[in-house]
C-alpha cells in the first residue's frame, strides 16, 4: 500500500500523466480532432479519385465529339434534341405510376 502512495505522490508520474491528458483531450491537436481530420482526409481522397475518372471521362468524350462527325451528331440528338431537317423527333417519358394509399382505420386501399 505505501508503494502505491509513494508511487502517486512522484512528481515525474503525475507531471507524465498530466501531459498525457493535456495531450490526448485538450491540445488543439487531440485525439478527437485527428480521428476526424483522418475521416476528412479518406473523404477527400475518394472525392479527388471521383473527379479524376470524370475529368477523364470528359476529356475523352470532348476528343471522340471533335474528331467523329457522328458521334457529335448523337450527342446532340441524344443531350440537345437536335434533328435534321427532315426527320421528326419524339421524347418519351416515362412516368411512375400512382402510390396507393391505404386508409389505416379500414383498411381499404384508395386510388
């Protein structure tokens, strides 16, 4: 028992311990805020792997609309509803059909 007191009462232990709180909880940079600049950085690494096939992705189909005649003319059929002077063009649209209610009191289903 005199050990643990004497072991308690050392001023390098508790000057340890101190620091150690001090540094784990109430530094500005402390667990909680690296746990979370780590979550942020996982965060930014998928957004930048994102935006970099797009990038790509875009700079391929930028080169395939200024080199192929007929993929440009599909893009803009396909994006800006363009047509040539003699065809007709049709947008279809597809719509979701009505959610049924059901009345909780009864039972019944309504339209």
């Amino acid at each position: 028992m005199t050990r643990i007191l004497d072991l308690i009462r050392n001023k390098y232990l508790i000057a340890f311990v101190a620091f150690l709180t001090w540094m784990l909880f109430f530094d500005r940079n402390d667990l909680i805020s690296q746990y979370e600049y780590r979550s942020q950085l996982i965060k930014l690494e998928a957004e930048k792997e994102f935006y970099t096939l797009e990038s790509a992705k875009a700079v391929k189909d930028l080169n395939e609309l200024t080199t192929d005649q007929s993929k440009l003319e599909k893009f803009a059929r396909e994006k800006y509803l363009m047509k040539k002077e003699n065809e007709d063009v049709f947008v279809i649209i597809e719509v979701a059909p009505p959610k049924k209610e059901k009345n909780s009191f009864l039972g019944i289903e309504l339209n």
